[in-house]
C-alpha cells in the first residue's frame, strides 16, 4: 500500500492532467495500483480541505476539480435580508474569502458596482432592488459582466429560475440549500484551475457517456436504461430570437435535470452531447420520475419563455394557445433499445482500433444514440459557451 503522499501526489497528478476526474475513476486508479479506497478517501479528503481540490456531485456523478493557487483573496458579496440565512451563507462559503455581507438591494446595487466583486450570492426577496434587477444590471454592466451570479431564492423557480438565468445568472439554487453544495459552486466557479467552470458544458463528457453507453449494453438487468432527452425546435427558436435565447433554454434545462437527478439521490446519470440533447442512463423506474417532473416544470415554464420574447397568449377559453409562426419547444425523451445500440456500436467499430473499444466521439455517440441529425452545436471558446445552428456552423441566419 501506498504511503498517504504518494497518494495525494497522484490524485494531483491525475485530475491535473485531465482538469475534471471521477471519483469511480479515481478508484479505477487505486484498485489498480494496490490502493485501498479508505487511503483514496483519505488522500482526497485532506486534498480537498487544503484547497488543493474540490468535489461536485454533477450528471449522477461525484466529480474533482484541481484548484489554482490565488495570491490574493477573491471577493464575495452575500445578498440576504435574513440575517441568519446570510449568516449560513457565509459559513457555508468558508474561509479563503473576502466576504461581505449586505441585507438591502439598493445598498448592494452601490456596494457592488464600487467593489466589483468576483461573485455574488443573491437572495430574490429583498427589501429595495430585488434580486433580478441586481442580476440584471450586474450582467449589462461592461465592468462587472463577468462577475459569477449565483441565485439562492425560496421563491416559486417556475418562472424566477428561467428569468434569472436568462439575465445572466450562472446558477440557480432553491432553498433550503445545502450549504456543502453552494461551498462546491463557489469554489469550483472561483479557483477551478484552467478553462472557466461551466454548469453547462462541465457536465459529464464523452468519456463518461461512453461508459453509460457499455454499461447499457453490458447491463444484465433489464430495468437498466439509456436514452436521450432532446429540447426540440430549439434550432428554429435559436434562429429567430439569437443564440443567447437558444442558450438559455439550454441552461434551463440542465439546471432542471441536474436539481431532478439530485433529489433522486444521484443514481440517475446525465451528460450532455454539445447539442441540443442530453443522454440519461439508470433505473427505467427513476428514469421516468425525472422526465416527467423535468418536462411538466418545463411545460409550465413555456409560458414565461414565450412572453419573454413578446408573444402574448391568446385565450380561447379552454387554454392559452399562440400564434403560428411562433417556434415551439417541447422536450422528447426517448428511450434506445439494446439491440439498436449494439447494432450502431459494432457499425462504428469497423473503423475503429481494439485500443479504442468503449471509448468514442460525440459523433460517434450520438450515431449511436439515434442523434445523426445534428442541429444545434455548442462549443466554448475564449468568449465562453458559444451556439451554432447546423454542422456547419453557418450561423449567417442568427440573429445577434
């Protein structure tokens, strides 16, 4: 067995060279070389408290980060009316911190374009500027953009959570909140080293749904499923109210899915393929609970999203409907049969090499998976998540 540095020194390693790493990975690793997980668990626990790592529960997965060392402290403002929230909030962050705290929206409007901070936790309920308005003007503010926006409301998410991110929030937390999970977010968002942490785009990779994708195939239980769940019309809605309309609702909805497998207990897995679907592996029983609690809180959000971009209902008694030429959006889930897989997996391992088996590209997945039909394209860039209609990425119809 391996002495207790040695350990940490390869978890560094590890998750530096591959910036995000799983724990059921990181375990592959001790099994391999004669590491009993006790030792892993005690290696990645005191990494962690020395702010060397961080862990976040994402897509199902328990997920570490390597942090940056910062020379100086990175400054967070807590915006909470209630003293003993914003007392819980504070601790919840932790030390390492510049933190200040504030009970008032107007106060926190002046505070934060004077201080510019790198972070700010924001309550929706305030007295004075409620939380919207200051999300809204920190991200239209050309110094302050780039702050990180995270939302931490008891309010009713149906329409708050879709507003709230489609004024530039990064994240989106009801209460009552974990205080380990705003710790993780804050951390990650603030010192994760290398590219920005995106919600989005950090989900589980195509590594990881390579894995759910054998073990789909391998899985001798027959209640085991995978499927993907698709925002349809999203490239025609993308299309005509721009890109950053397209991202929202993708925003949206992964925030939707993630809260969803949370509250499941994490058993559920979820990645996303860099378009306009995600793929969903586990119990079919668990499976079905997520997408129908997903798709009834997306069906009532649809309301907000339409009147967002100035469609206004018409009523005919029976329900409210709109107009023709508005895009619709709707999410599918559908299931893929084991033999299809099989039947897709052994056309792509034609052309592939022995060494490569269980491991593929996100064309190659989505092959696989029933999704040739490529729509919608993300990538991240140095500008952050970037939307493309069409493979090929002709955007010369999107509006700005």
């Amino acid at each position: 067995m391996e002495d207790i540095d040695s350990v940490k020194s390869d978890i560094i390693t590890i998750v530096n060279d591959r910036q995000q790493v799983t724990y059921n990975e990181l375990l592959k690793y001790a099994s391999a070389t004669g590491v009993d997980e006790k030792t892993l668990k005690r290696g990645l626990k005191e990494l962690e408290t020395a702010s060397a790592i961080a862990s976040r529960r994402s897509g199902g997965l328990l997920t570490y980060y390597v942090l940056q060392a910062e020379e100086q402290l990175r400054r967070i403002t807590i915006v909470e009316d209630d003293k003993n929230i914003n007392k819980l909030m504070a601790l919840s962050v932790g030390k390492g911190f510049d933190i200040t705290q504030i009970y008032d929206g107007n106060e926190a409007l002046q505070k934060i374009k004077y201080e510019k901070p790198d972070l700010v936790i924001l309550d929706l309920m305030l007295p004075g500027a409620d939380g919207l308005q200051i999300c809204q003007t920190i991200k239209k503010n050309e110094n302050l953009k780039d702050t990180i926006v995270i939302i931490v409301s008891a309010m009713d998410a149906t329409s708050n959570r879709f507003k709230g991110i489609k004024y530039g929030a990064d994240y989106y937390i009801r209460k009552p909140f974990d205080p380990a999970e705003l710790r993780s977010l804050v951390t990650i968002f603030l010192k994760k080293k290398g590219k920005k942490f995106d919600p989005l785009i950090d989900l589980p990779n195509e590594d990881k749904i390579s894995d759910a994708l054998e073990k789909a195939i391998s899985e001798d239980n027959s209640e085991y499923e995978i499927g993907r769940m698709r925002v349809d019309g999203l490239a025609e809605f993308a299309g005509s109210f721009g890109t950053d309309s397209g991202i929202t609702i993708l925003r949206l909805v992964s925030q939707l899915i993630q809260d969803h497998v949370l509250e499941s207990g994490n058993k559920t897995f979820v990645g996303f393929l860099n378009g306009d679907d995600f793929v969903i592996a586990g119990i079919k029983q668990d499976i079905s609970k997520i997408v129908k609690d997903i798709t009834n809180e997306f069906n009532a959000v649809l309301p907000f999203i339409y009147q967002s971009e100035g469609y206004k209902p018409i009523e005919l008694g029976i329900e409210d409907t709109y107009g023709a030429d508005m895009p619709k959006l709707a999410l599918l889930y559908s299931p893929i049969k084991k033999d299809y897989l099989m039947e897709k997996r052994t056309e792509i391992l034609k052309n592939k090499d022995q060494d490569d088996v269980g491991s593929y590209t996100y064309d190659e997945l989505r092959h696989m998976l029933g999704g040739d039909e490529l729509d919608i394209t993300i990538t991240r860039d140095n500008n952050g998540v970037r939307l493309s209609i069409g493979k090929t990425g002709d955007e010369s119809e999107i509006k700005d």
